[in-house]
C-alpha cells in the first residue's frame, strides 16, 4: 500500500506540475495557472470515481488537493526563472512530469478500476481515463488539442492502454 500512496501523491505533484506549465506557456494569471494544474491532477481521477459511483477521492483525503495546489503556485510564482531557463510546454522536463503523473495515475486507476468492480476490462478503461482525463481538461482550458487524442502531438493515451 505504500507504494501505491507514494505512486499516488507522485502522480499529483507532476500532473500539477505539468498542468500550470501548460497554463504558464499560455500566459496565464495565478488563479489561471492554479485551476489548470489542480485540474491536471485530480481531473481523471473524479471522473473515475464519479463513473464508478465513489466518493470522490480528494474530498476524503485533501491531501491531494492540497499537493496540486501547492504545486501549482509553487510553479506560477518560478515560472519568470522558469522560462529564463528556456522551460516550455515542450520542453523535456514538462515532457516527464507529464509522463510521470500519467504512468503513476493510470497504475493507480487502474487499481481502483479492479478492486471495485473485478473486472479487468473495466480497470483497463478506468485506468487510462484516470490518466488522461485531467490532461485533456488541461489541454481544453488552455485551448489546445487534446495531447491524449492527436497522435500527431505525441503517443499519450496509447501507452497507458497498452501498459
């Protein structure tokens, strides 16, 4: 269990990071930044939970929430020594942070998809929305085509089916 916690709370750091790169490289204001990285790493997740007709898991355990928002304006009050750096939505570190929070979400989802149904095709499913769900949110807010739909963007939903 430890290390699906840790797994867990890893997948929220980086989604939100990833998430308020996304929403810094297009400009955006504190609360801007703020609402697409937090939206970045818990979106998926309260889609699953709302599908599979759980309680919502950040609103049991705001620990999540707290770790996306902290991150996410954490990032924003960086983000002018961030791009001094040459840091984009392109750059490799958003690239890994991305990957990161979607391998360690789409585990996890995919988890709670079996243990509360049984069913391997329904933890599959669950798991890749988990994954993508909160960066296609993310990608929708800052008004870019969904990565996770587009294969010209990137491989990104297809490694999550298929892992």
């Amino acid at each position: 269990q430890l290390v699906l916690d840790a797994t867990f709370y890893l997948g929220t750091a980086m989604a939100s990071m990833a998430g308020t790169i996304t929403a810094g490289s297009c400009e955006m204001d504190l609360f801007g930044c703020t609402i697409v990285g937090t939206l970045t790493a818990i979106g998926g997740g309260t889609i699953r939970d709302i599908i599979l007709g759980r309680t919502v898991y950040w609103l049991t355990d705001t620990s999540h929430l707290t770790i996306a928002l902290a991150v996410s304006v954490a990032i924003f009050l960086t983000w002018p020594a961030l791009v001094s750096l040459g840091l984009r939505d392109s750059h490799l570190a958003f690239l890994w942070s991305d990957a990161l929070g979607m391998a360690s979400s789409c585990i996890v989802g995919t988890h709670i998809g079996y243990e509360r149904t049984g069913k391997a095709k329904i933890a599959i499913l669950c798991g890749v929305l988990t994954s993508i769900g909160g960066g296609i949110m993310r990608d929708l807010l800052c008004l870019e085509r969904p990565r996770a739909l587009h294969a010209d963007r990137s491989m990104y939903a297809t490694p999550a089916l298929l892992g």
